[in-house]
C-alpha cells in the first residue's frame, strides 16, 4: 500500500522517515523542504493471548521496514545517489535477543518469533506497583509513579517469569534502538528512549545504579548495564558507519548511508509539530493515535505529579520534556463504537464508502451540524470517561477505568453518533485535565500542535480546540510522525547542523481551529460532569 504526490527532481537530495506503529511499519520520502513525496506501509501482526498480553516479532518489523522503504522509494521516484540519511522512530516496545543476535521469546507461548512486548501490554502491573512502593529517586524524573508500560518493570517481569529468556538476553533494546542496531550494528542508545522509558539520567549522563539494586535487576548494574545500553547519544545523532551491507541490500539503498539515533514515535510527531511557530516552548504537542501523547518543552525542569518526566535531551536537544498522554485514545473509540448495537450496520456502511467507521461518523456528524462546534449539542446527556485501559496522565493509574453514562434504549444511528461525539469529547476533557495539571505545576502552553491519524479529521480538531479552551493547530505536513523521522534523518546526514535548525526548516502551519467561546460554558459544565464521574470511578473500586 503506498501514496505517491510528486517524482522528486534527479538532482535533489531527500531523506527518509521509517515509523513503527502498533500495526504498521512506514517510510515516508521527503525533500528538502519537509514536503513528503511518498509513503508506503505493511501491515504487522499484534499477537494478544488475553487482555495483558501484547507481543510482536522484531523479524517481521524489520521485514516489513525493509519493504516499505524500498516501495516509497519507487514510488517517489528518488534513487539511493540522493538519499542524505534516514531517521527511525517506533513505539516504546521492549525488544529482547539472544547471544547469537536472534529472538528469543518473552511469551508464554514460547514462540521465539515473539520476542517483543509491546507498549500497550500491562503484563508488569504488579512490578510497576512494587517499584513505585520504593520511591527511589529516579521516579522524580517520571512523574513519580513508573508506568508498566515502561521498560524496566517489564524486564523484572521477564525475571520472574522467564527467567531463562532473562539470563540468555544479549541486549534488551527499546524498539527504535533496535531497528538502528539492525542497519548499522551500533549499539548506540537514544537519550530518547533511554531517558523516557528505562529511567536513564540525561541530565547527569548516568544510570542509577542503586535503583537497578533495590528493584531487583541488579545483575544489569554489575554487568555496566551492557544489555541496555553504554553509548547513549542524542537523536540525530550519526551510527556507527551508517548502513551495513547487508541493511542497504534489503532497503535498496547505498552502504554507509547515514542513520540517526531515533525517538519513541510520539516523540518523533514532537519534532515533527512544536518547532512550526519557532516557539516549541509555547506548543504542547498532541499526538493522537492509538494511544495519546502529550509533550511540553520547557527551559528548566518542572516537576509534574503523574507526568512523565522531566526528561532532558529526550526531544529536543538542550531542553526539558514533560510526557502525558492516554493509554487509549483512537483504540478508546473503537472501543467505546464497539459496544453499541448500531454499530454493526454502520461497519457495512462505511465500507461501501470506502471509509473508517469513526472517519464516516465524523462526516456525517459534519453533514448534521452547522459548525463543528455545535456537534457537541448532539451528545446531549451522554457523559463517557474514556479510560478503558487506565489514567496515564494526570493519574498514572493503570487501575482507573472507562464509564459511560446516560444510556437508553436508543439503539439508532443517531444515537451511536451522539456516542461517538461524547467519546471525543471524553477525550478532549481528559486532555485539558492534563493541561491543567502542568499549569499548576508550571508548564503552561499557549497551542496544541495536533498529529497522529485520529487526529487529522477537521472535526475532532474542532472538539479539541473547544473542550480544552485553546487553539489547535495542524501542520502542513500530512504525516507529521514520518516527517520527524526524516528530520533526524536530515540532521545525520549533515542536511541541517542540528535538531532545531531542521525543525524551522522542515515544519510549517497549515491551520488554526480557535476555541468556540459561544460553547464554552456548555463544555465547561461537561467538564465538571467528566471530573465527578472520574472520581467516583476510583471511589467504586474492588
């Protein structure tokens, strides 16, 4: 599957953009001015034995890279003489190796092909919970709670529940450090990986010995944590030799072809949005995919109770990053559309139009209103907490829940799309929740950059605009997760001198969606719905 929009001249230079994503793997093939040429993906598989569970295969992502690079080449027209360097991002998944380089397996199955737990897999719950119970210090550069999401507590789970997986690793890499070892052989690590999700100290250029002891790893302190990194260096920066012989056979592309150090992929969408204005510091940058992540740049470090960080150099160079976001956002509608009983008509409908389930609602919620902003009035009643797989911010709680609330028997279309409109609204509640949170702690933000593909439809850009109370802006660039990619491609290649030179010239806004003020006060008494029903969801555990 591919989109062509323009042959790039014979002469130009371009760079290419390589993302991961929960179920694809994509290239992207930019020029010189961030204007993407081509794009291309395959799909990935996503193996779930039950709820906790998530896992991936590293070979069949590397696969799936190597093809799409080489279809977006052909399709942009480029040839490798023009390729100035390449940039990976990926989700924050842990990828685990044995001694001879190849899987080895971190699921119950045994399959070794299932060597990757993914993000979104709450396996670890209980040694997150443990940890937390410590209060190392470490934990102050992650909002105060480690996530199971994050990569050390998966890891003492793998040592307490497949111990041989545990003792025969080779490296445990976070998946973009992977696909960079995979081109070049470097064992580089990315301050953004390593920082954000393994409780690295960029700020000290360190790892915490006493924190691997008192958790339970110790065995990687003594080992001077050669299986999770030594080397560690910030995005953009050159590795090793750039491609390998056998990296450049399989993309079809040229031996030494520079390759950056990489970013988590909503990190990548950072870098790719918060620079359009040349004020990253006055940007939060909303990357609203399966998941949601929020990311704030500030001057100094600002300590936010259940957000992650602060991470220094994790975005972008020099400065400090604040990290919330939703454990579920796109998949929370999916989820949430999946419950109601009009939904299985409204599948058949929307592929007769060739369409997604929630891009059909959204034009037809369109078709409905007058102005977007009025939509809101459709979901009159219905009040949903979108927290099907727990609070990632402001809360950090893996524990907290959905709630839907203000249902009939109304099984209509017409109703399912006042679902789908509460849902959004959920969503943009949970939101301005984390805007205020970091306001009180003192990282205010005057714009939401939006990126991510739930986020492209110019209807829930309305909605967030006006649940949240603050402009929204989009991006020229329709694939601003790529386009971050390429940008530390461009910086590894020697295009631009470094990450923020390359974010001025590669990003530029395309559109502003000011809040609605004739709506505020009606999204403002939502929002205090939307704050009681949270709270009576934590009171009405167990």
């Amino acid at each position: 599957m591919s989109n062509s929009t323009k042959i790039a001249p014979y002469n130009d230079k371009v760079v290419i953009g390589i993302d991961v994503g929960t179920g694809s793997a994509r290239a992207g093939v930019f020029d010189m001015n961030g204007k993407m040429l081509a794009s291309a993906k395959q799909d990935i598989t996503l193996f779930r034995d039950n709820a906790h569970f998530a896992e991936q295969s590293s070979n069949e992502i590397w696969e799936a890279v190597c093809f799409s690079v080489k279809q977006a080449m052909v399709e942009s027209g480029a040839i490798a003489q023009q390729v100035a360097g390449i940039g990976f991002d990926a989700t924050c998944s842990l990828v685990v190796l044995g001694h001879d380089q190849q899987p080895i397996s971190v699921s119950l199955s045994d399959d070794a092909n299932r060597n990757i737990i993914v993000w979104m897999d709450h396996r670890a719950t209980e040694q997150a919970e443990r940890i937390n119970k410590l209060k190392h210090p470490v934990l102050n550069y992650v909002g105060g709670k480690i996530s199971p999401e994050m990569e050390t507590p998966k890891i003492l789970w793998l040592k307490e529940n497949r111990r041989q997986t545990y003792d025969n690793a080779w490296q445990f890499f976070d998946l973009a450090d992977f696909l960079t070892w995979k081109s070049t052989g470097s064992l580089m690590r990315s301050t953004c990986t390593v920082t954000c999700k393994w409780t690295y100290l960029a700020h000290e250029k360190r790892w915490d010995v006493s924190y691997f002891q008192q958790i339970g790893l110790s065995e990687l302190a003594d080992e001077n944590f050669s299986r999770i990194g030594q080397e560690i260096v910030e995005p953009g920066t050159p590795c090793g030799q750039g491609l390998t012989e056998q990296a450049a056979q399989h993309m079809g592309l040229l031996v030494g072809t520079p390759v950056a150090a990489g970013m988590i992929d909503a990190h990548a969408g950072g870098i790719g949005t918060v620079g359009v204005n040349g004020d990253a510091t006055a940007n939060m940058a909303y990357v609203f995919g399966t998941s949601s992540c929020t990311m704030t740049t500030t001057q100094e470090p600002v300590f936010i109770p259940g957000v992650w960080g602060p991470y220094y150099c994790a975005m972008v160079p020099g400065m400090w990053l604040n990290e919330g976001g939703q454990s579920a956002a796109g998949a929370a509608i999916d989820q949430l559309l999946s419950l109601h009983p009009a939904t299985i008509d409204a599948k058949i409908m929307a592929k007769g139009l060739g369409k997604s389930l929630p891009v059909m609602l959204a034009d037809m919620v369109l078709e409905k209103s007058s102005t977007p902003s009025q939509s809101v009035e459709l979901a009159k009643g219905i009040h949903i907490i979108p927290e099907f797989l727990g609070n990632r911010a402001p809360f950090a709680d893996p524990h907290a829940r959905a709630v839907i609330a203000g249902l009939s028997m109304d099984n209509s279309l017409e109703n399912l799309l006042a679902f789908y409109i509460a849902g959004i609204c959920g969503i943009g509640y949970g939101l301005k929740q984390i805007i205020e949170a970091q306001a009180q702690s003192g990282a205010s933000i005057k714009n939401i950059v939006v990126s991510g593909g739930a986020g492209q439809h110019p209807l829930i850009r309305q909605l967030l605009a006006d649940t949240c109370g603050v402009p929204v802006i989009s991006t020229q660039a329709s694939e601003p997760v790529l386009l971050g990619s390429a940008i530390l491609g461009a910086v590894a290649g020697g295009v631009c001198e470094n990450v923020a030179e390359a974010m001025d010239q590669f990003s530029s806004i395309d559109l502003t969606y000011q809040a609605n003020e004739y709506y505020q006060e009606h999204h403002n008494i939502r929002y205090v719905s939307f704050l009681h029903l949270q709270q009576c969801a934590r009171n009405l555990k167990g």
